[in-house]
C-alpha cells in the first residue's frame, strides 16, 4: 500500500512540474491562459471498513483548469493589433465560408494576400454587419462574416456642382477686366482653387480670379450699384473657361499687354448691394449674378467646348459653381469660409481605425470612410471549460456552455483596446516558486518510496 501511495504521490508531482513548466514555457506567448494543477486525495471505504483507522490510497490529479485572469496589456503600432480589457474572446473561423467558430484573446491580427484580416494561423476574424450610424443590424454568430479592408474604395464620380462661401474686400482697387492675366497677381484682387474631378476620375484644378470692375464704376452715376460690381473668371487646369449664357455685352476682349492678349472671355458678373450682399429685388430674387446660374459650358474637346477635359472621359460634363454665402465687406481681406464639390476618384487606403466598441472604419485617399463591420466577442458561462485546440485557441465544449455572442463594451465583455496585445497571465515569479515545490514535493515522494523499498527488504532478509 505504501508504495502505490508514493507512486501516486510522484505521479502528481510530476503533473505539478509538467503545468509549472508549460506556464514558464508560455510566459511570451501572447494571450496564453496560465493553468493550474488540481489534486484529489484518494479514499475508499465499505461498509464493513472501519474507517476510524483507514489512511487513504494516494492522490490523483483532479483536474487541469486555465486561469483566465487578463494579462498585462502592452501597446503596438499596428492598428490590427486588438486586446480585449475585460471578459470576453475573438471570434475565429478557419475559412471564409465555414460556419465553424473558434475562440481566442490573442489579438495580433494581419491582412492577408486577399485583404482579411487573419491571426498567425491563418483564421478569419469574425463581425457583424452595421448599419450606417454604427449599430449593429444582427447579433448572431451565424451571421458574422470574416473581416476584409479594401483597398480601394468607391467609384469615379464626375463633378457636377462645387458650393463655397467667400467673402471678398470692399477696399481693394478698381481693376479694368481687358488687363486680366492670371500670371500677373496686379491685376486681379483675388484667387482660389478647387479640385475637380472628371468621369474617369481624373483631378483637375479649378481656379476662381475675381477683380473689381473700374467700367462698373464709372457708370455708377447711373447705377448706384456700379462701385460694387466684380467680374469671376473661370479657369481650369489654366485654361479659360466660359460661363454658359454670358450676354455678349459682359465678354471681355483681353488687352495686348496679358498673356492672353486677343483673346475673348465670358466672365460671370456679380454685383453687390449697399450692404454688401448679392444684389436682389423687391421679391427677393437674386439680380446681382449674370448669368443667373453660373454653370460653365461643356468640358470637353471640339467646337463650343472648354477643351480641358481628356478625350476619354464625359465631353458633356459641365460644372455648377453655386454660393452658399456670398460677401463683400470693409475692413477684411478676401477669405473663403468653405469650399466643396460633389465628385470624387478612386480611394486608396490610408487608415484603419477600431474604437472601443469594436467598430471598424477604414479612411481612403479620395475623402471616404467606409464602415466596415465591428468586431465580434463572444462569452461562456464557464470558460474554463473550454477545449483547447493550440494556437491559444479555443472551442466550446459542454462543460463551457454555448459561445454568447456579444458586443465589445456592452454586458459583462470587456472594452476592445486597439493597437494593443494582452500579454501571457503567467506570473513568472510565482511559477518559479511553484516550481521549487512541485520539486521538493517530487523529491519527498521519493524518499518516501526509497523507505518503503527499504522496510521490504528488511522484511524479505529475515531468516
């Protein structure tokens, strides 16, 4: 009996070694769940025992549970990177289609060659879909989805209207509109730009030059609007451009001593009240700007075209330039308070971003940010029933309960910490000590069983 209880004794001993030891090994190993050895003394009676003398046969190892206690949390510079801060696990799928699922709290996810984000192993993190203010549309973990970043975003879209707010200065020069010359800064009071883009999503640069009219203003005697009239003229990619409906009256034949000498342009004319607003009438309807609508004439090559846009793109386009405020002020200088068009160019991925809720958003070069899922968290009732299947993964098992699916912030799982790792929960110093008992405990067992081994040879020498 003796030698059996220090074998058992031994046995557990070196289970004891065999988990302090996997725990040391791990101590580097990201979102690694430290175990504990647990021992069961053996004992075992009958009716007709009398147990007022029984010893006890041993011990067994009861069981070998993970300590699932949060590990240290340290920051990276990959956004990718995740650390769950607070209960909760990653939801993993070995492949794109399959409905498998896995769990895990190591966070150091990649893209791969095809743009979904997968750990070391190679499994799809998991998310739900969102809906366009950030809520999610189902929590199920039937319905996630792997997690792919383009990276590209959008199609070409063709500039149809560019709306700004300006505010030009009522104390500048009178400027006579046939001197204009966009290379000569003397001769216009004011410039900005905007860039446009055409069907192909090719950028071009439009250019505003405003100057105040000094021809306005020497017929101001019979408009007392006159000091107060500005010629805008249009210009993209440094060329001229016409504004469709200017009366032949308002073109202006630009003098010899400009770069464009000779030749004939259609400015738009805007003209101010007293009070420094784009004159109306008495119903309140907009005078001041002719023409009406300031909408240039067709973009493309050929007769009657602008000749700015490329053969290859839309030869109809056409660009509104509308105001949404329109000033002229004393005592300011020429400011331009917004400044917006509708089109846009392919987006080339430039950032990924993941809050604390898990919500994933990429930023393209083109000005878009694309919503792309949040991440998925699950939750058990008890974790440490979970089977583990390597990799610091795990599966649900019967002992855990069914994966809860869950969201990150919410209920009893943890906030999502991006760029940021949880590192291993194995306390190196209290697993040497551990180790130095499990040794101690393995060394008294053996003398235990060397004494036992001794008592018997005494008996078996006897004569």
């Amino acid at each position: 009996m003796a030698l059996s209880i220090s074998v058992s004794g031994i046995n557990a001993a070196q289970k004891h070694l065999d988990v302090t030891a996997n725990n040391i090994a791990n101590v580097n190993t990201i979102g690694f769940k430290g175990s504990r050895a647990e021992f069961a003394d053996v004992y075992s009676s009958s009716i007709y025992t009398d147990t007022r003398t029984l010893v006890g046969n041993g011990v067994q190892t009861a069981s070998v549970t993970q300590q699932f206690n949060s590990g240290s949390i340290d920051t990276t510079t990959n956004a990718l990177d995740m650390a769950i801060k607070g209960d909760g696990f990653f939801v993993l799928s070995p492949d794109n289609d399959s409905l498998d699922r896995t769990f895990t709290r190591a966070g150091a996810f990649r893209c791969n060659e095809s743009g979904y984000v997968t750990n070391s192993s190679g499994n799809y993190l998991q998310v739900y879909d969102v809906n366009a203010d950030g809520s999610v549309k189902s929590i199920s973990l039937d319905s996630t989805h792997a997690l792919k970043i383009p990276d590209t975003a959008g199609s070409p879209e063709e500039t149809t209207k560019v709306v700004s707010s300006m505010t030009l200065p009522a104390s500048v020069d009178y400027q006579n509109p046939e001197n204009f010359d966009p290379t000569d800064a003397k001769t216009f009071a004011a410039s900005t730009s905007v860039k446009i883009y055409d069907s192909l999503g090719e950028s071009h640069t439009a250019t505003y030059y405003y100057l105040k009219d000094i021809n306005a203003q020497n017929n101001a005697e019979t408009d007392t609007t006159g000091a107060n009239t500005w010629k805008l003229f249009m210009f993209v990619d440094d060329k001229p451009v016409a504004f469709d409906g200017v009366s032949a009256a308002n073109q202006v034949t630009i003098g010899a001593s400009s770069s464009l000498a000779g030749q004939t342009l259609s400015p738009a004319t805007i003209v101010f009240d007293s009070e420094g607003n784009v004159k109306t009438n008495t119903l309140n309807v907009t005078t001041g700007l002719s023409p009406a609508t300031l909408k240039t004439i067709e973009l493309g090559q050929g007769a009657n075209r602008a000749g700015v846009i490329s053969s290859g793109a839309n030869q109809t386009q056409s660009i509104e330039f509308a105001f949404d405020q329109l000033h002229m002020y004393g005592g300011t200088s020429f400011s331009v308070d917004a400044l917006s068009q509708d089109g846009s160019t392919v987006g080339q991925l430039t950032n990924v971003e993941i809050n604390d809720k898990g919500l994933v958003s990429a930023t393209y070069s083109n000005g878009t940010t694309s919503t792309l899922g949040m991440v998925a968290l699950a939750n058990f009732a008890n974790p440490q029933g979970l089977t583990q299947i390597g990799d610091t993964s795990w599966r649900a098992s019967l002992d855990s309960g069914i994966a809860v699916p869950s969201q990150a912030s919410v209920g009893t799982c943890g906030s999502i910490q991006s760029s940021a790792l949880e590192s291993s929960n194995t306390n190196l110093a209290s697993q040497l000590v551990e180790l130095i008992t499990a040794q101690r405990n393995y060394q008294a067992n053996s003398r235990a069983l060397e004494v036992n081994n001794t008592v018997m040879d005494s008996i078996l020498n006897i004569r």
